[in-house]
C-alpha cells in the first residue's frame, strides 16, 4: 500500500503524516479506512457553457463558497485538486437547482486511491 501511496504522490512531496506502530497494541486500529478508488473530476472550464448569463455569477459564487473561496475554485476548475464524487453530485444538484436539466460533464476524469469514507 505504501508503494501505491508513493507512486502517486506529487513531485516534492517527501513527507506525509503516518500512523505509528504502537497502534498494533489495539484490537482494532482506529485510523482503519478501506482504500477506494472512486472516480474523481478533473477540470471543469465547460460546465458553465450552456448557463445563462443572469444565473452564472450566481452559480459561480456558489460553488466556489462550497468549494472553500476563490482560490480553491480555481485550483479545482484549472484541474490542480481533483473533485471527489460527492462534490461532483453537489455540484449537479446545483445546477438542478437552477433549472438545468442536462447532465453536467467535467472536462475529465480519474480513479483516485481514497483512503477515508
């Protein structure tokens, strides 16, 4: 597992929190998380094609309050953070929410290793 959590990490990165063997004196370990792949969304310049003008300021604002500000917006939306599956169904809600119907696409995808629940 800590080869596959290496080979994934981002170039420079040398250290990461761990959990420490005395955890072995537990039953059960309470940092235990099944790993996952789950499909995240990379990139999302197009989603705001087919919005109406009136509503894409709005939206916009929307998503990048629940996103965590501005910046974090535009690290999501310029593909540098990938959005997990529950923030891709906010994110179509939110426009479901505004009226549109039609499938919201991100510009890609990948399967991300994820390690909590």
């Amino acid at each position: 597992m800590r080869y596959q959590v290496c080979k994934l990490a981002p170039v420079g990165m040398t250290r990461n929190n761990c959990v420490l063997p005395t955890v072995m004196n537990k039953k059960e370990c309470p940092h235990f998380a099944p790993i996952q792949v789950v499909r995240a969304a990379v990139v999302f310049s197009r989603i705001f094609a087919e919005v109406k003008e009136k509503h894409h300021a709005a939206m916009r604002r929307k998503i990048a309050g629940y996103l965590g500000g501005g910046g974090t917006f535009y690290r999501y939306r310029n593909g540098e953070r990938s959005l997990m599956p529950g923030q891709q169904e906010w994110i179509k809600k939110m426009f479901l929410r505004h009226g549109y119907t039609e499938e919201v696409v991100f510009d890609n995808y990948k399967d991300v290793y994820r390690f909590d629940d």
